[in-house]
C-alpha cells in the first residue's frame, strides 16, 4: 500500500472550496462543519483543525464575494448617472433568487457574528460614497436601504419587481437632491 503524503495547504484549500460551494447552494445558515468535511472528502475533525470555529471558517471561504462586490463597485466609479448601474446591480441579484435568498441570510448572520461584519460593511459604505459624489450621504443610504427592501421582498415573496419600477424609484428617491444639485 501506498504511503500518503501529507499536503496541509491543500486539505485546507479544499475544506475552503467546499465552503464557499456550499454558501451558494444551500446558503450560509446552513452550512455545517460536518457538510464542508462531507464535501471536501475529509476528516470532520480538519475542519476544526484548520479553522478554531465555523465563523472563522466561513468568512475566510467568503473572501471571493468580497473580491466580487469589490468589481462591482469599481464599476460605480465609471458611470456618471448611477441609477442605472445601481438598477442593473439589483437586477442582476434578482436573476438568481436562490443566490440573494444565500445572501440576504449572510447579511442577517453577520448582525450575530461581528466577525463577518466586514463583508458588508465596506460594501455598503462604498456604495453610498460614490452615490454621495451627486447627492446627500442621506439619500445615498436611503438608496441603499431601497435596494435592500427590494432584494428582500424579492426573496420573501418569490417575486420580481420590473426593472421600470425600481429605476423610477431610484430616480425618485435621488430626483430631487440631483435636481437642486445637492452634492
């Protein structure tokens, strides 16, 4: 019988693809120590071993959202009317339901898991200083917290706004800071 050679740095990465996998099949709430060892093909036990607990497990296999959301954000900078990439961004999450259901459960766990708080917070905060460049930092959040509705009711009631609908929204709620020129 063949010997095996030991690769900590590969069961690891392997115990973080199977995280990050299952994040986006069965959302955050659900994922288990015991899932992530069933899909990576490992121990239960180096799932505790590599990471002290399942947040801590979790928010590393969370980085490549983060580097997404980052993209996505950059984009902000190169529009100069951001109601209709703010629009295609909320469209775009409402194509995947099951995706936006997985992430509006993360940005409900992390309120219990402070940890994970960096996730969305920089994100967020992006958001609403770019949107601030043409508006008031309060309309800014209120665009925030209108895409959140949005998203949120989407997931709840299984069903999507049109895309009409929700850039009127968005024009209204920016129309008249943008209109008065209230940076």
């Amino acid at each position: 019988m063949a010997k095996r050679t030991r690769d900590p740095e590969g069961r690891r990465k392997k115990i973080l693809q199977a995280a990050g996998e299952l994040i986006e099949e069965i959302g955050i709430s659900a994922v288990t120590h015991r899932k992530v060892a069933e899909r990576a093909r490992v121990p239960l036990g180096s799932t505790t071993q590599y990471f002290k607990s399942l947040i801590d497990m979790l928010a590393e296999a969370l980085t490549g959202l983060e580097e997404e959301r980052e993209e996505k954000l950059a984009e902000l900078n190169e529009v100069d009317d951001p109601v209709g990439l703010v629009a295609d961004m909320v469209m775009e999450s409402l194509a995947d339901l099951k995706r936006t259901r997985n992430e509006m459960s993360f940005a409900l766990l992390y309120t219990t898991h402070p940890k994970l708080r960096r996730f969305i917070v920089p994100g967020d905060a992006a958001l609403v200083e770019r949107l601030s460049r043409n508006i008031p930092e309060a309309t800014g959040r209120a665009v925030l917290a209108y895409c959140y509705g949005v998203l949120f009711q989407a997931v709840v009631q299984d069903t999507v706004a049109p895309r009409e609908e929700i850039e009127e929204a968005l024009r209204r709620l920016i129309g008249d800071s943008a209109e008065r020129g209230d940076p």
